[in-house]
C-alpha cells in the first residue's frame, strides 16, 4: 500500500522509485504488533486497511476517528450493511458530490448500501490515525452517524435517534443554503 504523506523528490525521478519510497513508508508504519492485533480482532491486514480507508474518508478530526471505527466494528459484527458514504463516492465518476439516492443503487462490490460487510479493497491510501483507529476501535454501542456541518458527526445508538440527528444536519444545510442565496448577487 501506498502511505500518504508529503515527499520531496527530484524533478524527472523515476516514478518506480517514488512508488517505492511510498510502500517503504507504509511498511515502516505498519508494525508487527498492528498485525497481532488485526489477528486479534479476527481481521487480516488487508480488512484493516480497507476499514481504515472507509474511516479516512469519512472522518476531518483524528477526534472522532476511534468512534467512526467502532459505529463500523459494531456493524459489522451484528452483520449490519455498512453503509459508508466514501465507498459510494469511490464508484461514481463525477465526484465527490453531495450523494444523490440513484447512487446507492450502483451495482459494485464497493456499494457498502448494496452489500454487507468490508468492500473487496481499500478506497484511498488511509493514514496512519487511520489505520489505528480501524484497529483499536471505542467502546460503545453507536450504529450510526450524521455530519453536523462543522466538520463533527453526531453518533447514535439507534435508528431512531439517526432519524433525529439527520433531521437537525438537514435544518442546518437548507439554513446555510438561505444564507448563501441571500448573500448571492441577483441574476446568478
């Protein structure tokens, strides 16, 4: 896998070379004891690294990125459909936009809203936060999530408490909107 981080090479560097430095890079992250762990967890490194993909794509705050983790693990393990919103962003060709619902109906083994489990591979090069968090989950019993609009997500334990929550990110984005055409100059 390629870690993501910043690197400085010369111009005209064998594009080998970098994807090597990359790979280097990941391998010096990933220890043993992060393999020991997966194993504990009952996951291979590759499940890991394709949950940690999920958690990097959804998470802005390293905060927040256990408590992601854990809504995904506690899914999981009730054999519940993930339902991650970056799987589906990964599959469409003009993102990432805002999800429209005919894209949760994309026929892909990465359509986390079509199929239960992991996706067959990860969706971006996480991080190493990341890939911690997909291995050292919170304990809780949160099954779902919203954004807030600031950059957090609200975590709930039940349907109906997401319902509630979804409601209140859904005040907050049409508010915003308002603003915005307020402060928009006519004729646009």
């Amino acid at each position: 896998y390629l870690f993501p981080d910043t690197y400085t090479f010369a111009e005209g560097i064998d594009p080998y070379l970098v994807l090597t430095r990359m790979v280097n890079e990941f391998n010096n992250n990933v220890s043993k004891s992060m393999e020991v762990q997966a194993q504990d967890l009952g996951m291979s490194m590759l499940e890991v690294i394709t949950l940690a993909s999920i958690i990097e794509g959804e998470a802005i705050y390293d905060s927040e990125r256990s408590i992601i983790s854990s809504v995904y693990h506690n899914r999981l393990k009730k054999g519940m459909k993930l339902q991650a919103d970056p799987t589906i962003q990964y599959i469409i060709d003009d993102g990432p936009r805002r999800l429209l619902n005919d894209d949760l109906k994309i026929k892909s083994n990465y359509n986390t809203y079509l199929y239960p489990g992991l996706p067959p591979g990860p969706i971006n090069n996480p991080g190493k936060e990341s890939i911690i968090a997909a291995l050292y989950p919170s304990v809780n019993e949160y099954l779902y999530f919203v954004a807030r609009g600031d950059g957090y997500h609200t975590f709930s334990k039940n349907e109906k408490e997401h319902i509630k929550a979804k409601k209140k990110f859904q005040e907050v984005r049409r508010r915003v909107q308002r603003q915005k055409n307020k402060i928009e100059p006519e004729g646009k």
